[in-house]
C-alpha cells in the first residue's frame, strides 16, 4: 500500500483494515490529525484502491516502525462495496 500526505508518498504495510478505518505500519511519522491519501491494492477486488482518511491515533511499530490508526474520511460507494467484499473473504 502507499500513503501520500503534504506531496509526499510512502510504502506502508496493511496491518488490519475495517469498513472505516485501516491500521497501516510504516517508517514515516505522520502526526495525529494528518490527512492522508490512502492507496491499497485488495486481492480479488479489482484494480488499486484509493480513499482518503484522517491519522487519528499513532503507536509504536515495530523496530523504528509507527502504526497509524486512519479513519476513512473520504470513501465511494464501490470503495465501500470492495472493502466490504474483501472484509468477507477474509472472515
């Protein structure tokens, strides 16, 4: 996956992911408040994703690693439907 905020792009790794939220790991430090684009490939659900979203809580990760709580602020209909599908697969 791949977060962009203020210009900038980074990799991420997916830790866990909810119709609202996504909680992502990664080696950039984004403050809480920091709106994100939010890109995601989700196997069997089509072509990249991309929803917009909101830092709203940032924890220690692993090694030098921060874990980010993003709560989707700006999600589609058909992202919503995909998340949905994608959440059912792996239940």
């Amino acid at each position: 996956m791949r977060l962009t905020a203020g210009g900038s792009a980074f990799p991420g790794h997916l830790k866990d992911l909810c119709r609202d939220a996504v909680l992502v790991e990664a080696h950039q430090d984004l403050p809480v408040g920091s709106h994100v684009a939010v890109a995601m490939a989700l196997p069997g659900t089509g072509g990249p994703l991309e929803v917009g979203g909101k830092v709203i809580r940032v924890a220690r990760g692993d090694g030098d690693a921060h874990r980010l709580a993003i709560l989707f602020t700006t999600v589609t209909p058909a992202a919503e439907t995909r998340i949905d599908f994608f959440i059912a697969q792996h239940e």
